[in-house]
C-alpha cells in the first residue's frame, strides 16, 4: 500500500511576509509533543549564500499548521555558521534529540565534508547544543537515533561518504553511498559502525538515506528512506529491521512508496524530489512529511497495519 498524498498538499509554502523563509521552507523533522504535532522545518531566505535557519510549526490535526513568527534555530556557533540543516526530531526517555547535517562550506560550494550535529530539548523553546558528533573525515548526514537503546547502547542510522568512498574503496564495500549504522553509551561518541543497506533498486541506484528516525512496531523498526537515481530524482522506500538486531534488515521495499508525480514535488528549487524527514504515528495512522522539489512541505499518509502488512 503506498501512501496517499494529502489534498491540501503543499501544507507549508514559503512565507513572502517573512524574510527568513520567502524562499523554500522544505524537509521538516516530525514529532507529537502535548497530544500536537510539531515540525521544525528547514527554512531559506536568500539564494546568494542559501543559509538554512530552522522554523517551529505546530497543529493539532497535523494537516493545519500554525507557524512561529521567527526561525528558533540559527546559526550561532562557528561549526554551524552555513547552515542548518534537515533537522529530524528523536524522542528518547522524554526529551528530543535533534540530529541535523552541519557544512564545512557553503551549500553553494557543495558543503563538504558533512558532520552531523545534535541539539538537545525538553519543550522546543530551550535549545542545547552538544556540537558535532561525527568526524569531518566520515562525511556524514542523513542522521537518526532509534527511540530506545538496544542492548544497553544507542544506535544511530547515517551516511558516512567517505567511509563508504575511500576508507573502504574495495570489493567488500559499494562505492554508492548507502545507510550505516553505529552504537554509542553517551550519543557524543560513537563506534561499531557498520554498512546497513545499500543501493539496490535502479531507483535508488546513486544513493540513499535515512529518512525520518524509525518507528517501532509489532513487525520490527519501521524505516522510511530516500533514494536518488542516475538522473538525481529522489524517492522515498521503506525498510523493517530486526527490534532485537537492527544490523538486520527483515523486508524492503523494490518499489518506492512515494515518487516525484505531483507539479509541487517536480517544479520547484531542485526538481523532481521527494525527500522524507519526519514520520508520525497517531491513532493507527502514519503521517509522512517530507520536502517537495526542495521548496515546500507536504504530507502522505497511510495506515500503520495495512502498510506493514504490503511490507512482509
């Protein structure tokens, strides 16, 4: 079962009132928060230097969203000052954990090479940051925690270019950027990583990512990716992991369960993209937000047990 686009898609455009976010306000991290919906959206308000701030958005039917006046994110410290970006949400134990990708120079030149960063909070007005958790030599974005621990340890979900392109540049491993996966006792410091999944299908042939952080069901983890093929149209796929050994991967989709069909998600700042960041789960239904054409916010939905059972 794919999921369905909702009618009153896009749900977020760029604001032309406000000019942190007149230009694209796309790939929002997702969570429930006080029996709402929050989304912390990335938000462009200039194409010279297309340096990403961070906006709050709530609703309490998480189609209907109310926006906060100024970002609650900038850039302030040094490591962070082109940007950030494609913020997900994690809930572990209470508090939110936000992952998202830090540049080492402007999106402009590329941004490379990518650290995720980690910002800490308990109501999403008080924000803490813990700075970047992986090393600028493994390149890595895409970034998301499991709500657990698992066997006494986090586990985070990556895409570590440069692991995958030169630290193991041999048979063994794809030159195709693909999913990795590492354990840590602190979520500052992390090792045991490992490749997950990678490129299989023509679809995501060039490469893929985690989407938003997994779920957890009665099938195992749910994990919505994105893959990128040869002429650099993005799709979103899905995944279960093993709830005891997430290292293994249960069921995966062929076909992607949401591809670029709509004008909004193939005309926009880099057409042809849908691009998953945030995944809710309310009353039995999956509520998919994701970022169109990199300029707008939209959502899919689709039932959790009608949607496992088209997985197994």
């Amino acid at each position: 079962m794919a999921f369905l686009r909702s009618v009153f898609n896009p749900i977020l455009k760029p604001n032309k009132y406000q000019t942190w976010e007149d230009r694209a306000v796309f790939n929002p991290g997702a969570t429930l928060f006080g029996g709402k919906f929050y989304l912390l959206y990335r938000a462009i308000g200039e194409y010279s230097k297309y340096i990403s701030t961070v906006g709050l958005a709530i609703s309490e039917d998480g189609i209907h969203f109310e926006r906060f006046l100024q970002p609650v994110l900038v850039p302030e410290e040094s490591y962070e000052k082109f940007g950030i970006e494609d913020l997900r949400i994690n809930c572990i134990e209470g508090k939110f954990y936000l992952t998202h990708t830090i540049l080492s120079r402007p999106a402009t030149q590329g941004g490379t090479p990518h650290q995720v960063g980690l910002i800490e909070t308990l109501d999403f007005k008080n924000f803490l940051r813990r700075g970047p958790i992986t090393p600028k030599y493994f390149c890595s974005r895409n970034a998301v925690l499991f709500s657990e621990k698992i066997k006494g340890k986090y586990v985070l979900l990556h895409r570590p270019l440069y692991l995958t392109q030169d630290r193991y540049n041999n048979q063994e491993y794809p030159l195709a950027p693909g999913i990795w996966i590492s354990y840590s006792n602190d979520l500052l410091h992390w090792s045991e990583h490992s490749l997950l999944m990678e490129p299989k299908e023509n679809w995501e042939e060039e490469k893929i990512g985690a989407g938003p952080p997994p779920i957890k069901t009665n099938k195992g983890w749910l994990l919505i990716y994105h893959g990128m093929d040869k002429k650099h149209t993005y799709k979103a796929g899905a995944a279960i992991l093993d709830l005891e050994n997430p290292q293994k991967v249960l069921y995966r989709t062929k076909e992607p369960i949401l591809s670029p069909e709509m004008p909004y998600e193939k005309e926009g700042d880099v057409p042809n993209v849908v691009f998953p960041t945030g995944l809710v789960e309310k009353e039995g239904i999956l509520y998919l937000y994701y970022g169109a054409a990199d300029k707008t916010v939209c959502l899919a939905t689709a039932s959790l047990e009608e949607f496992l059972n088209s997985l197994v």
